[in-house]
C-alpha cells in the first residue's frame, strides 16, 4: 500500500525515515496537524502585522504593509 503523498507536500521536502514507521491513517492525521499549524501560525502573523502597524504613522501604513506581507 503506497504512502498518502500529503505528508511529504506538508513537510515540504522528503520526510525523516522514521515516518516510514506510521500506518496511513497516521500519516493522514500528522499532514492535518502540520496544516493546521502553518494555517494558525500564519493568522498569528496577520496579527502580529497588524498590531505592529498601529505604532506607523496611518499614511505609511500601506506601504509598510506592502514591504513587510509576504
């Protein structure tokens, strides 16, 4: 039975061997866990970029967004 291929998208490379030890249905929970992470961590950052710009003067707020988005 071949691997869910999620797992290696989510990690963004070549997973570690050791993961060749989970069954699928792990595999499968672990690449919703990393997704869920990158997903939560990328709303915090929205935040963080949003707060940090209520100390930038409101007319510099764009182009400051603009530089520090990715």
């Amino acid at each position: 039975m071949s691997k869910p291929r999620a797992l290696p998208a989510e990690l963004r490379g070549r997973p570690m061997p050791a993961l060749d030890t989970l069954d699928d249905a792990q595999i499968d929970t672990l690449a919703q866990l990393i997704r869920e992470a990158r997903r939560h961590q990328q709303q915090q950052l929205r935040h963080a970029l949003d707060a940090a710009l209520t100390h930038v003067p409101l007319l510099l707020r764009g182009a400051v967004r603009k530089i520090l988005s990715p």
